[in-house]
C-alpha cells in the first residue's frame, strides 16, 4: 500500500504528499495524524510505514516487462536510417536504442542495461570518443567493420564478441562496399541512474595507420592464446579484458565439445541438452567488464531449458536456429537475431526447435548479456531454478 507521492508542486511548497488511510497495521485516521502528515511535508519527510510495502516488497517487482524485438524489422529500419542519418559529430553514431515498453520511452532495455542496433554504411567511419560506460560489440551477421580501440584495429566478423572497458578511445570504420549491423551493450542505465558517467569526444579521423584490415589484433596476439598469459603484462590490469576479440570459432568449438561430453556420458553441461560458455578476462578469470557479464548458450534440438529466475536482469539475442522461449507469462517463437529481455525475478526457459536447415550447430545458439557481476559484488545476487531447492 502506498500513501505518500512524489508530485509537483500545489502550493504547498513540498512535492511530498501523504494521505492518513484506515487499514490493519496503520494508525487510526485522526485530525492529529493528519496534522502530524502536514508537518512531514512541509519537512520534505517520508514516514515508512507509508511506504514499506513498495520500498521492501517480498520479492523484486522489475520496472521492466518482458518484451521482444524482431531482428528483420531493427535491421530493416536501421538501413532507412542509413539513408538519412549521417554518421558523425552531433550523432556520434548510428545506434538505435531498445526500449522497454514500461520505462517511460527511455533508450533504455532494462534499468540497468542499454542494448542497440548500431549501422555503418560502405566506407563510413563512426568518429573516436570515449566514456566510462563499460561497452561491448557483438555480431549476429556480417563482416568487414573494423573497431579502433586504442589505435588497435579489430576485426569484427560473426559471432565475434568485442568487449571494451569504459574509458579507451574508440572508432569503427568499414572498410568494404556493403553495410553492417551488429548490437551494441552497455551500462549506460546503470551509470545514469548513479550519476558517474564521463564522455568525451576523440580525433575526428583515424589515422591512416589505423585504417589497415589486419586478421588479428595486437590484443589477439598478446592475449589470445588459451591458458598463457603474457609475463610482460605483470601488473598492467585495467578495469576489463585486454582481449578486444573473442572469435567465434572457439566459442562454437567450446559449445560442441561440451554436447559431445554429454553425448558420451560424461559431465559438462549445465543441463541435458543445455551447453553454456561464459566470456571471461584472461588476465583475472573474472567478467570481461565490471558490471557486464556475456555468455553463449547452445540448446540442442528438442530439449527444454528449466525456469529459472536471477536477480539482476538480461538481454538475449538468438544467434543462430529458432525455438520457443518464455518469461513470466510472455512466449515467443524466436528466430535469428530476434532480441528479448529478461527482468529481475521473471521466470525464464527454453526449447529449442533448431534444424540444419535454420542453424549452423543444428542447435538453438542463445548470446545473452546481463548486470549480473554488479549484483555479486553487492551480494544481492540470486537464483531460483525449478525442481531444485533454494
């Protein structure tokens, strides 16, 4: 039960507003505790007993619901864009917000998580910048964008994940004759809402030295070999991975042997017909990004995921192959690069109905991305799977 209100001002000169009620647990309505109410708001004072219920519910109440995106549609409207939206100063880039329907038309898909559509046209380039948002890039289709971060050109190509920490100037350039689409994840809900974000704009071009297509980046030279980390990196650690590209051949490769584990009898899986790798910084084994956390999930054809909820909330975009997924009371048939969202505490599974004819793997290849390493360092994560106790 609610009985006070955040509102403009009526003359009061206070924008709180309380109303006595008559209910169990309350005090009796009386022109004293009106008076008493009076004197509140002039103090610009909320009493909690008026509040309690919406400020310590028995379990999060998200201010997000459940929603889909269609990957034909966002691609198809962000090409018109293309037509009409230069890529430059001003805009900065051509990145084209999710927002959840119950968020009051903010750019925002969850209230912690940002996730875009970004698209840059035949030799475009998207200028430098940086920001203290914690960012990502990941590919669902297409090649030939080139990211420039820190003046290390790195190819982005698809199923390539690109992670990079907050604060590192940054520029795309494409360097072919067709356009490209991928989606953008960030913090940037997260920053806004604590007010600590930074931005500040680059050079407007890249240097001619920047503009090469080379197959792998310094970061993939240095960082990009399984289980070695480079001694000359002793004690250089920054706030996220040093590894700009996670490729896609050794994500799918990590997927398939953990179904091929299971196939033998052997343990590997996070439930039958349920493959999932999570993208980690080589340098620590933590999260690539400090308040984002990547994984990729593979369902076999056929099999069904238990429902399951977590604190903290996630945005997935169906990679490859076609299922059903449903949360809360919200289901869908998805196909490639369809976007959804999973808030706080709403139930989530999956069955997967992908073939050879609609998935490279025959499986349903799920990336998702979630504000989950936040939650963990506050220890208010946790999780509710179906069937096992809590």
């Amino acid at each position: 039960m609610t009985q006070s209100s955040i509102a403009q001002d009526s003359g009061t000169g206070s924008p709180v507003r309380l109303k006595a009620l008559s209910a169990d647990g309350q005090p009796e309505v009386t022109p004293a505790l009106e008076e008493l109410y009076r004197g509140f708001e002039q103090e610009l004072l909320v009493p909690l007993w008026t509040e309690i219920g919406d400020l310590m519910p028995a379990r999060p109440r998200s201010r997000a619901v459940p929603h889909l995106w269609r990957w034909e549609r966002l691609r198809s409207l962000a090409a018109q864009a293309g037509d009409l939206v230069p890529v430059g100063r001003g805009g900065e880039r051509r990145a084209i917000a999710l927002a959840n329907p119950s968020l009051g038309g903010r750019p925002f898909a969850t209230p912690t998580l940002w996730a875009a559509i970004q698209y840059l046209m035949p030799g475009e380039d998207a200028p430098e910048h940086r920001h203290t948002q914690h960012a990502f890039r990941f590919v669902v289709e297409g090649e030939g964008v080139w990211t420039v971060v820190g003046r290390d050109p790195v190819a982005m190509r698809r199923g390539d994940f690109l992670p990079q920490a907050g604060w590192n100037m940054h520029a795309h350039h494409n360097a072919t004759a067709e356009p490209m689409a991928w989606i953008d994840g960030l913090d940037i809900p997260f920053q806004y809402a604590t007010e600590t974000q930074f931005f500040e704009f680059g050079r407007d071009a890249i240097s001619d030295a920047e503009r090469v297509t080379p197959e792998r980046s310094r970061s993939e030279r240095l960082w990009g070999h399984p289980g070695l980390r480079p001694v000359a990196s002793a004690g250089t650690a920054g706030p996220g991975t040093p590894l700009l590209a996670y490729r896609w051949e050794h994500t799918d490769r990590a997927l398939s042997d953990q179904l091929a584990l299971e196939a033998e009898g052997h343990p590997g899986t996070v439930e039958p017909g349920h493959a999932a790798v999570r993208f980690t910084d080589p340098a620590t084994g933590a999260d690539v990004l400090p308040t984002l956390r990547a994984e990729m999930h593979r369902v076999a054809r056929g099999a069904e995921t238990a429902p399951a909820r977590e604190t903290g909330s996630s945005v997935y975009q169906v990679f490859d192959g076609s299922g059903t997924v449903t949360v809360g009371d919200h289901s869908w048939s998805v196909t490639r690069g369809d976007l959804f969202v999973v808030p706080s505490w709403q139930p989530f599974s999956v069955r997967s109905e992908a073939g050879a004819t609609d998935s490279d793997s025959g499986a349903l290849d799920l990336f998702r991305f979630s504000d989950s390493p936040i939650f963990e360092a506050l220890r208010l994560d946790r999780t509710q799977v179906e069937g096992t106790p809590r």
